[in-house]
C-alpha cells in the first residue's frame, strides 16, 4: 500500500486534478491518496468563521456564494457527462447543507467549517476518477482520524480503525480520504493544523504500515536554501529523517513540521514530488544518508527573543526549572535557549499568551523582550563534526546575530537574526557554502 497526497496547487483547478489523476493511475498496486481542498478555499472558510463570530451576516452570504460557485464550477469543467456532473453536483450541494448548518450550530465549532474544503474536494475528485475509469472508494477521514494529541498521534488507534473502515468496504485499488481533520479526544471535529494533509499521510501511512509516503506539491522536492529569496537553489535527491524534521520545523515550507515523526521509527521512505513536473527525481526522505556536512538551509520567522536578567538568582539550584515550568504552563514552547552568568535568552514562536508568561517571570529578574526576529537553520548529518562549518560563522562579519544555538544537535546549528536581515543572511550563506561548489563543478 502506498499513501499519496496532494495539496495547494496540485488540486487547484481542473487542468491540475487531471495531473494528479494521470499520477496515481502512472501508479501500480493499492493507494490511499489524500487530498487537501482547493487552493484559497481553507482561507475562505476561515473568513467565513470569522464572519459568523462578528455576526457580518452580508460576508459570510457572500463568500459562501463563492465556494458554492468555485465548486460547481470545478465540476462543471472536469466532469465530461452530462449525467455525472448533474449527480456529482447535487451531492456536492447536499455536502454543502452540511456547511450551511455547521455555521449555524452553537457552540459555534471552526474547525467543523474550515474542514469542509477537503471533504468536498474529496468528493469531487472520487467521482472525477470514477468517470476516467479508475475505479475508487471514498472514505470519510472522521471515522479513523482520532487524535488526540496532535504531537504524538495514536497510530495503533488510527490503525484499528482505517482497517476496520477498509474491511467494511469493497476492496479497491485507490481510496481517497481527506486531509487536515481529525477528532479529538472529546470526540470533536478539530485539525492537525494549517498544511497538517502532510501530516496526515504519514499518520495514515504508519497506521496502514504503507511501503511508501508520497508528497505532491508544486516545487521539485527540498532545496538547499529557500528559492524565494535566493537564486540558483537546488533540489536535494536524498535527506535523513532527521535532516527534513529540522528543516521542516526551522521553516521549510514544503513539508509540515510533523510530518517525518509517524513513520521514522517505522522506516517508511517520504518522497517530495512535483505534480506539475512528475518525472523530476524530486526528494526522497529516508533512514540512509549519502554525505556528511551541511544540506540545506532555511528560515523561521515570526520569532520573538525573551532575556532574563538575574543577578543572584540564575545559578541557584532550580531557576532554571522554575523559568521552563512558566513556559509549560502556558503550552508556550522554546526554539532556542543559550545560558550566560547572569542571564538566559530564549525564543519562542507563539506568542499568544506571551503577556501572562511575562507577567509570571517579571519575579525571577529584569525582563527583556525582542520581537520580529527569524532563526536561521544550517542542517547537514554530523555538521558539527564537518570542517567546513566553521564558514558560518564569517556571518558575524556581516550581521549582528542575537543568538547562536551549536551542540544541541550533530545535524543543526541555528542562528537568530533580526528579521530584517533574514534574506540577507541566507543570500551570505549560500554564497559561502553552495556557489563555490557549483562554480567547482561547471
């Protein structure tokens, strides 16, 4: 069984769906695929949620008007007979009752509205692929999905209950389920998260023990710096577990930042893909590393640095847990943390109840805090024991850097930089570490 996804722009109009199609039917043996909605779609579900709590009765009439159109019109353009697209449009209309009175239920769930894009582009695209020929079940996420904890999925949990799911209908050679949603431990509809389908599939993948997790998206696989802001970035053919789980948490957009955890102790290999250039190598996540020394690099924004300032208190026995026990209380966690005589910094990216944190450490000390800053993420398989890494630390040459974080990882060193200098230090590094090597090689 191999588990394949695709999101964003790979199911972003018709012309794209027809890619994915021609993929998974490319395809031999038994597939699970999972689909995210349609690009803009989770944002304007969320503008509808955000609409039904301000009571805009006039927007949330509007944009949903909007999906119902974007939708029909979908499957108006994919959809050949005339038969089937008057079936698959009124089972998408009935779907959408179903969004229709989730805006209405009290209490008011948003998670139940932002989920509805996967769900009806689900449907869309099984009946697209009945149409073609490529026979397919459609499965409802919900009823397997159950997560409570989104940073230690149950896989058992999940597993028992996709198998019974599969065991109860026909066997088939595709499935297609959704992306995003789960239940939670109240038995609530909730998410993994904005770009959680990543997530998803390996979750599914570890629960059905698949030989493969595949991840379409439209960008040949991990590159070695972000192409956004740097030029002549290149794809990586090979990366360790552990080398994408720091690159994808430090800021690497292509991959969510779980995604690696459900199937690393379980060996199964994660290919990056591009569904718009399918015959590219793209990435392939494994257990098995090809080099040593650095890979990649890639950036966090959204930073914000906190310095305690204590005298007389820092070297006492149990300060330090003192400060961390302020952090968990509030579900606050830390990204980097250094230690001087008198003082500790550390970063967080969650700032939603960085008052109440503040209020509670303003006892241990002087408080200082710094926002609007980007940590930068140097990652390669024992780069602290590779004599080139020395080269990334000319960048204090250049820049001010607030932060270093070496040694709490063999694969990653991270810098924090105001975020204004971001893509001028990431610009540096792949000069120092990559251009010399291309200009070696031509």
């Amino acid at each position: 069984m191999k588990v394949l996804k695709f999101g964003g722009t790979s199911v972003g109009s018709a012309e794209s769906i027809r890619n994915v199609r021609n993929i998974i039917a490319a395809q031999s043996g038994r597939k699970i695929v999972v689909v995210s909605a349609m690009s803009g779609v989770t944002n304007r579900l969320v503008e509808i949620s955000e609409a039904v709590r301000t009571g805009n009765t006039n927007s949330i009439d509007q944009l949903m008007l909007e999906l119902k159109l974007k939708h029909l019109q979908l499957i108006e353009e994919l959809l050949e007979s005339e038969k089937n697209k008057r079936a698959t449009e009124n089972l998408f209309l009935e779907l959408f009752c179903g969004l229709e009175e989730a805006i209405k239920e009290q209490p008011f769930n948003e998670a139940a509205v932002i989920t509805f894009g996967e769900t009806f582009l689900s449907l869309i695209f099984s009946e697209y692929l009945e149409e073609k020929g490529t026979s397919n079940t459609l499965l409802d996420a919900k009823e397997f999905m159950q997560v409570s904890n989104v940073e230690n999925p149950e896989i058992s949990t999940v597993s028992k209950l996709l198998k019974a799911v599969l065991q109860r209908e026909v066997t088939s050679e595709v499935y297609v389920t959704q992306g995003f949603v789960r239940i939670d431990r109240n038995k609530n509809i909730s998410t993994l998260k904005r770009g959680g389908s990543d997530y998803t599939a390996t979750i599914i993948g570890a629960a059905v023990n698949a030989s493969e997790v595949q991840i379409w998206t439209d960008i040949d696989g991990f590159h070695n710096n972000d192409p956004r802001f740097v030029e002549n970035t290149s794809a990586l053919t090979q990366l360790t577990f552990e080398e994408a789980a720091e690159l994808a948490y430090f800021g690497a957009k292509i991959l969510h930042p779980q995604t690696v955890s459900p199937v690393k102790e379980r060996n199964i290999p994660i290919f990056l893909k591009n569904t718009f250039t399918p015959e590219a190598i793209g990435t392939c996540i494994s257990d098995r590393y090809h080099s040593k020394g650095l890979k990649a690099i890639s950036a966090k924004d959204g930073i914000t640095a906190i310095k305690i300032k204590s005298n007389r208190m820092l070297m006492a026995h149990g300060f330090l847990k003192k400060i961390f026990d302020v952090f968990d209380k509030h579900e606050t966690a830390i990204d980097m943390i250094t230690t001087s005589e008198i003082a500790i910094s550390l970063t967080i990216d969650d700032t939603r109840n960085l008052d109440k944190i503040l209020y509670e450490l303003d006892e241990y000390g002087e408080i200082t805090v710094d926002a609007n800053h980007s940590i930068i993420c140097v990652v390669g398989e024992g780069l602290i024991d590779d004599k080139d890494t020395c080269k990334l630390f000319t960048l204090l040459n250049d820049l001010p850097v607030r932060m270093i974080s070496y040694g709490g990882s063999k694969n990653n060193i991270s810098l924090l930089v105001d975020t204004k200098n971001k893509v001028q230090a990431l610009q540096e590094l792949h000069q120092k570490f990559f251009e010399p090597k291309i200009l070696t090689e031509t």
